[in-house]
C-alpha cells in the first residue's frame, strides 16, 4: 500500500498491476515519485502512472543484483553523514556516497555530526579536497545543535536524503530538524523474489521550514556494482583533469607507468586519502 499526497490529502493507493511489470526496477514506485491516480468512491486510489524520475537513489536489490531497488526518486540532495568519533570517520565511505551521488543525480553535501566529542577534527585534507570539488561541508552537533543553523538552511526547500553508517547519529539530526515529528510513510515492496516479499520502510519526513527529508534504511551496504572499473576515474573530478596527461590511453592509474594522477598523488597535488578510497574501489569492482 502507498500513501501518495495530493493537494494537502493523503490517499491509501494500491498500483495497477501492469505498471509492477513495466519497469526494469524491483521497485515500481519510490519515495518522492509523482503519479497519476485515479479514485474511488470509498476514498482510496490506484495509482495509474509514474512520471519520469529526474533523480534516483537506489541499492542492488535483495537476490537479484541486477535488478535495482529504488529508495528514493526526484530527490535533489544526497547528506552524506559522517561523525569525527565514535563510529570513526570513514573517508572511503564518503567517496563511497559521492559516487552514488553522481549516478544518482543528487546534489552531495557533507555532514559531519559529534564536534562536541573534541578530540582530532576533522581533517584539513579532507576539508580542502572537498572544498576544491564544490562539496559543501558542514561541521555540527546534534547533541548541543551548533552547526544545525546552517545545515537548515541548506536543507530549506528542497527534497534531501539522509545516508551514512548507522551510529553517526542520523536519527538524532533528523529529531533536532523536527521536533513535532510530521510523518510521511512509503513501503517499498521488492517484487523481484517471488514467495519471498521483502519490504522495508522508507520515510519521507516534512520539515517545518519547507522540504522533505528521507531517512534511507539499509544503505550501508551501499555497492557501485554499476560502475565499470575502467570508468570509475570518471567519478574523481580531479583525477579526469590529468588523464589526458598519462602516457597510456585508458590508464587504469593503479599500476601504469608514466601515470600522471599518480604523479600528481606523489606531488601532494591529489590527496592521498582520494587516491586509496579509488584504489580500494577499483580492487572492488
Ligand atoms: P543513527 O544510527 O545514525 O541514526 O545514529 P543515532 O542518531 O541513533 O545516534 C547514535 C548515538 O550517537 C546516540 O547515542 C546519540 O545520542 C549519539 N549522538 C548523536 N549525535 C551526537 C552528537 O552530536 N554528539 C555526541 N556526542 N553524540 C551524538
Ligand atoms: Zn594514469
């Protein structure tokens, strides 16, 4: 069952059963889709129509890795949440995240949530490399709120999905956004094991001051099992740039000679830390 929204209602809908069967996805409808529903007398609707997705966040689905599980559609920001401690910072997660940013269409923004523990800040390598790439960052506490100004104001009007290891403290975030909690609630079903009916919940939350947040279950597990090792240079704007220069066409920068992204890394003019997560990356495709 999927609640969909329309000029200020929300109204039970079931989905045509042919539009299950139209889309390559395991998901046929998502968070944040658009529809065309039709009504019944009784008040509830079916949903006869999805429009075109401007964006996506999706994972592999569960026993079929081809088939993709959207969790989210037309959302226009991906938060990358990260804590300086406890958990510690991951930053091949964060490249992780950016990548699936990219495929995905959203806007990435950085978070990094428990200031207040002190200790080793956030590391000034990692603040210029994103910096040069355009990546917002933002340095908060959700426990004491210092930082979270800001963060809503970025967060105003727009559609945001929330993402990060579990423990970084995501939920406490999404508390402080929204004291008087206006929950909006999706299933997403997974038709791909039949027998089998997986469903996990998604939610898309209203903020007071305008725009959606989604808090995203499971993404954890986050795999770019779309992309092509030989294309994964195409997701590190600043290794792109150089490849031009590197002796062989299509060097794979891992163990090519004359390579000038690693040149650039043994220069200090790449961060070290972007050329692991892409060397950890590769190895993982
Ligand atoms: P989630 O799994 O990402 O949703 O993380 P939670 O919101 O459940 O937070 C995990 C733990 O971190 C909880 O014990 C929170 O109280 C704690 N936590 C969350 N934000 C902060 C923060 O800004 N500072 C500190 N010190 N702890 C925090
Ligand atoms: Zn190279």
């Amino acid at each position: 069952m999927f609640i969909v929204r329309t000029q200020g209602q929300d109204i039970p809908c079931e989905i045509r059963g042919k539009i299950k069967h139209q889309t390559e996805a395991a998901t046929p409808v998502a968070v944040g889709d658009n529809v065309v529903i039709s009504l019944s007398p009784d008040g509830t609707g079916m949903i006869e129509e999805i429009g075109r997705r401007r964006s996506m966040f999706f994972r592999p689905s569960k026993g079929s890795e081809s088939k993709k599980q959207i969790i989210a559609a037309n959302i226009d920001q991906l938060a990358i949440v990260a804590a300086i401690r406890k958990p510690d910072l991951k930053p091949g997660l964060i490249d992780r995240f950016l990548i699936a940013a990219r495929i995905g269409n959203l806007e990435p923004v950085i978070i990094i949530n428990k200031i207040d523990l002190g200790g080793d800040p956030f590391p000034e390598e990692m603040r210029i490399a994103y910096f040069r790439l355009g990546i917002p960052i933002f340095l908060i506490s959700a426990l004491t709120g210092k930082g979270m100004d800001s963060l809503e104001n970025i967060l105003k009007d727009k559609k945001t999905i929330f993402a990060g290891h579990s423990g970084v403290g995501k939920s406490t975030i999404l508390n402080h956004l929204m004291p008087g909690l206006n929950l909006r609630v999706c299933e997403v079903s997974d038709y791909s094991n039949r027998g089998v009916h997986t469903t996990s919940l998604v939610e898309l939350f209203e903020l007071p001051r305008g725009g959606f947040v989604v808090d995203s279950p499971g993404l954890k597990v986050l795999g770019l099992w779309e992309v092509a090792r030989e294309q994964l240079d195409q997701y590190y704007p600043e290794f792109i740039e150089l490849a031009g220069q590197c002796r062989f066409v299509g060097c794979s920068h891992t163990h090519e000679p004359g390579c000038a992204v690693k040149k650039a890394v043994d220069e200090g003019l790449i961060p070290a830390f972007r050329y692991r997560s892409y060397q950890t990356i590769y190895d993982s495709l």
